[in-house]
C-alpha cells in the first residue's frame, strides 16, 4: 500500500535540492493568498496610505522640517519616512501570518512531514521580502503621482529601495520570533502597540531635533531613522541631519542595524521553532 | 501473523509541574483502528503530538512503523499522516491546490503531486469541490480535504486527533466511511475522540487513558462486558405503580433493584436476559398493569467508559480544571 515513498534525499545534494523545492512550494502558497486575497493586500497598503495623506494634507502644512517655513518640502521629506515605515510595521503582517498558521495547525502538519523544517521559516522570509518590494512598488507610484521626485541617480535610487529591502529582511526575523512566541492571532493583532512607537518614534515624519531631548536621542538611534535617512540622502531629498552618529553616518547605520537585528533574532527564532517540540 | 505498527511503551511527559504523560503503553498492530479514548486532559493529544514526532518525550520508548519516534523521526514522518484537532488546510487556496501544495511538501514531483491530488478528490467526494476555495467548505467536507491532504504518501499509519469534533452528524459520517474505508485498504489508524458512539463504530480496540496512564485496553465489545450483565426495566406509566413493579423486577432479579423516582423505573440485572424479559411481561400482564415502556438495556460505552473514569461527567469537568491549575 505504501508505493508513494518520496524521492529519497539522502546525499548531501539531494538534500539541498529538496530543501530549495520545499522554499519554493512555501514561496508559491504565499503569492496564491496574494492572488486571492487582494482586499487583504490593500489593507495592508492602506494605513501607509493613510497616513501619508494625513502628515502631507493635514500635519504636513504645520510641519516646519528644511527650517524654510511651515510645509516647504515636506512632501519629500515625509515620502521616504513612509517608505521606511511601512519596511518597519511589516513585521506585524509576519508575526499575524505566523501565528495564525501556528494557530491553525498548519506548522504542527508541515512539522510532521519529512519537508525541510526551515522551509517555513525561510520560506516565510522569502515571500514576505518579496512581499515588501511589491508594497513599496505600490507606494512609489503613489508617491510619484502626489508629487514626491528621486533626485538621485537610477543606482542610489535603486540602492535606496534595497536599503528599505533590507531593514524588512531583519525585521521579518523578528516577526516570525513574535509569531511562534504569541498564544494567538488576537495578540499578534495586538503586536501593533510594539510596531506604532517603533515606527514613529523616529525620523520618519518629523526630525528627532524637533523632539524632547531623550525622545529625540532615542529617535535618533532607532534603526528605522537610519534607513529613513539614509534613503533621504541617496534620493536627495531633505534630510534634516541632527548631530548624533547615526545621523551624521545614516548609510552605514542603515546597513548595520540590520545585520544585528538579524544576528540576535535569527537565531531566537529559529530556536523558537525547533522548541515547539519541548 | 499480526505485526505491532505503533507501539509505546512506559511513555512519560512533563509540563512544567504536572505529568501529561506517566508511564503509558500503547500498541497497534498493522491494519486495525486504535481508539485512544479519555476525559479533556487525558494525555490523549499529548501521545498523538509525540508520535507524530511533534513534541519530544522525557521518558519510555515509542517506534511507528518499526523505526524510533526520537531517533529517526524523518522515517517516522515519511510513514505517517497526521490530522490534528484543527483542520490545518489552507483556506484561501482551493481544494485542489491544497493537496498539490502537499503533496509538493511531502516531495512529490510536480505532475505526480497534481495526479495524486486528482485521485484523492475523487476517493474523498471531493472533485466537484475541487476548484473552489477551502473556506467556503462545510466543516465536513474541510475534514475530508484534511484527511485527504494527510492521505498523500498512503501512509502506514494515519492518526487521527478528535477527527469529528464539531461535525453535524452527516459530516461525521462521511469521515467515519473514510476512515473505515482506509483502514480496510490496510492504512493503522489511532484515533482519540471524546465519542463513544464513535470508537465503539471505528475501532478494533480502545484504549482508555486518564491522567497519562491506562486504564484499560480491550475491544469495544470487551469494554462493555467489564460492566456486567444485561439490565431489565420497567417504566411505569404510573408512578403509584412503581412498589409493585420492583417487586416483579426484583424476584427476577441477580443483584440490587435499583428504583429511579425521576424517571419512574425500575431495574435490576438479570442472568437469562430473553427469559426474564418475557417474565417479567407476563407478570405485568397478570397484575393487569398499564407500564410505559418495558425492555432490555446493554450497557452502553458511556457508562462503561464513566465507570472506568470512576466519576461522573462534572466531576470530569472539575477535574480538568485541577489538571490545568
């Protein structure tokens, strides 16, 4: 009765090829939901939206950031922080996809099958970063069609775009740590009370100069305003540059951050779900 | 010669304080259906996750499909199918695509993972759903698409956890005639369920768990035996007449006569069932007594069950309640 034994993977190269497969068969679940579900992915679009056109039609006219009066370029100014924000709050939309399919069962079945027990993890991360890019495809066009302009080159231009890449990438280790780490969808929902401060307290509308001092300096230091920042400056657009060092080495920063974030929570996450079987 | 698919043995598991698990034994030999029957805190998911190689184990030894559950958990999981208590199939995918995706995670190329899931919508009932998203599915026909999806590699052993919990009873039949028909195709199933109607209908033999250790292992007709003999009753149609009947039950009776005011019934075990039931008929109709109802009643595996479990089904509920404090 058991004749559909699998393609055996017992070399190392069987194993990697296998391994792959189990990515892209992940990978491809992820890119039907967003064929099905395109309200969904809309939503997920909305609140940048949103709030781009709150900051740039409502605040944005009281906003003072290139120091030339109240409004002047604070639609370049606001675009790339919405950029950098929407790369930051996308950890919630990894940490809610990852609880639910914990929550569903969907983990503990793919967990009890002989697939490659990264595939979820990884292939998460794969589909996700993909994800992203077709988000900030989205809201560049948006931008471009509210007026917003790259000053930059075509490569500090795309060099930009990879930097915001890049922040998400780090970030999606986080969001699948929170995911296995929540009891359930509900409190994933409510990893947003995390993400909101974690994106605003930043430079992504308003300089950390303009804040009180310890805000400011703790805005200053977030990995957000880094690649908000360093973005800025690879589009040429208004940077408000405040003193402190992030600030002062946005691109290096923008760079960096990430690579720690990856290095603390990489593996927090990969531990977390090899622990679903303590 | 019959061969033991799953066996366990002295299997212990801890969480934090309490013991999930305490010593439990489990066998299931090739081809038969396995009830894992106990209250809600048994330890009855807990044996189906280690198993399945989902959680480890602290202490005993478990093999399924003759390889170690802890060492060689990859065989294991290339000889298994699992169906947890949560229908775990995608909802925003179709049926069809479903059980492509799986059977491209169980390894499956390509062409033979769409020819495998054409040949399981059909023996599932399922190919004119086929096309269409899981989520507007009834809740039996998402179990079936479950169990189809666990179904891909024909594994050896299937386990089943609460397959029909939640099911209106059309749908729970469509499971139980598939999972009657995979286990006649030669597929060892372990199931746990909270139905006793449904173990006594499915399984070869059950096994009855409470606290994480048995209680008692026999065959659904072997269970009922434990509880006795055969009980004849009468149901008054008037309670005044209640004194008279037990004294007819009770001179026919072999053991206590037991009256139920609230009912209005009188009963008592009895040695020749057929014999005692048409005297005790008899005796009604010489008394020229008007009754509500007169019979036989077997034993039913809830009360076999409630017995083994010594308490009541509040006295269940309270204890869950203690397991989880």
């Amino acid at each position: 009765m058991t004749t559909l034994a699998p393609v055996p993977d017992e070399t190392l190269g069987g194993r990697i090829k296998w391994t792959l497969h189990d990515y892209r068969a992940i990978v491809g679940q992820e890119f039907t939901h967003l064929w099905r579900q395109p309200v969904n992915f809309a939503w997920q679009l909305g609140f940048p939206i949103v709030m781009v056109l709150l900051f740039v039609y409502v605040f944005g006219s009281a906003m003072d950031v290139t120091g030339q009066g109240a409004g002047v370029d604070y639609v370049a100014y606001a675009m790339p922080g919405m950029f950098a924000m929407t790369m930051a709050f996308g950890f919630t939309n990894t940490a809610w996809a990852v609880a639910e399919a914990k929550e569903k069962g969907f983990i503990d079945r793919v967990r009890s099958m002989p697939m490659a027990s990264s595939a979820v993890v990884v292939g998460r991360n794969i589909a996700d970063t993909l994800h992203a890019a077709v988000d900030l495809f989205v809201l560049f066009v948006i931008a471009l069609v509210i007026g917003w302009r790259s000053e930059g080159t075509f490569w500090e231009t795309l060099g930009a775009f990879a930097i915001l890449l890049w922040l998400r990438f780090a970030l999606i280790w986080v969001g699948v740590w929170l995911g296995l780490l929540v009891k359930d969808v509900t409190q994933a929902g409510n990893l947003f009370a995390i993400a909101f401060p974690f994106g605003m307290v930043s430079s992504v509308f308003t300089p950390p100069e303009l804040m009180p001092g310890w805000l400011g300096a703790i805005a200053a230091w977030n990995p957000v305003s880094a690649t908000a920042t360093a973005i800025r400056e690879l589009f040429g657009n208004p940077a408000a540059i405040g003193d402190s060092w992030p600030e002062q080495h946005a691109l290096l920063a923008a760079i960096v951050w990430p690579v720690i974030i990856t290095a603390i929570f990489l593996p927090l996450a990969v531990r977390k779900f090899q622990n679903l079987g303590r | 010669m019959p061969t033991t698919t799953v066996e366990a043995n002295n299997l212990g598991k801890r969480f934090k304080d309490t013991a999930a698990l305490d010593g439990f034994d489990l066998a299931a030999e090739a081809g038969t259906v396995l009830g894992l029957l106990g209250p809600n805190g048994a330890g009855k998911t807990t044996t189906v996750r280690i198993l399945t190689t989902l959680l480890r184990f602290d202490t005993g030894t478990a093999a399924v499909a003759g390889f170690d559950v802890g060492r060689d958990a990859r065989q294991v999981r290339r000889r298994i199918g699992l169906t947890g208590q949560q229908t775990a199939v995608d909802d925003l995918l179709t049926a069809r695509q479903n059980l492509v995706l799986f059977g491209k995670l169980f390894r499956l190329t390509k062409s033979r993972a769409r020819e495998r899931a054409d040949q399981l919508l059909a023996q599932f009932g399922l190919a004119e759903a086929a096309d269409r998203q899981a989520k507007g599915f009834s809740g039996g026909m998402k179990r079936r698409l479950d169990l189809a999806a666990s179904m891909i590699l024909a594994p050896q052993v299937l386990f089943l956890d609460e397959p029909t919990t939640g099911l209106d009873p059309a749908g729970r039949r469509e499971v139980w005639d598939a999972v009657s028909g995979l286990a006649a195709d030669g597929t060892t199933v372990v199931l746990t369920t909270h139905y006793l109607d449904e173990a006594d209908r499915l399984c070869d033999r059950i096994a009855v768990i409470d606290h994480g250790r048995n209680l008692v292992d026999d065959t659904p007709a072997g269970l009922k035996r434990r509880m006795g003999a055969d009980r004849l009753e009468i149901v008054a149609a008037d309670p005044g007449d209640l004194p008279v009947l037990r004294e007819i039950v009770a001179a026919l009776a072999q053991g206590e006569t037991t009256t139920d005011e609230g009912a209005s019934s009188v009963s008592a075990p009895v040695g020749e069932p057929v014999a005692a039931l048409t005297a005790a008929a008899t005796a009604v109709q010489d008394k020229r007594l008007t009754v509500a109802d007169i019979g036989l009643r077997r034993p039913t595996l809830d009360e076999a069950f409630l017995e083994l479990i010594g308490a009541s089904p509040n006295d269940t509920a309270t204890k869950k309640k203690e397991d989880r404090l």
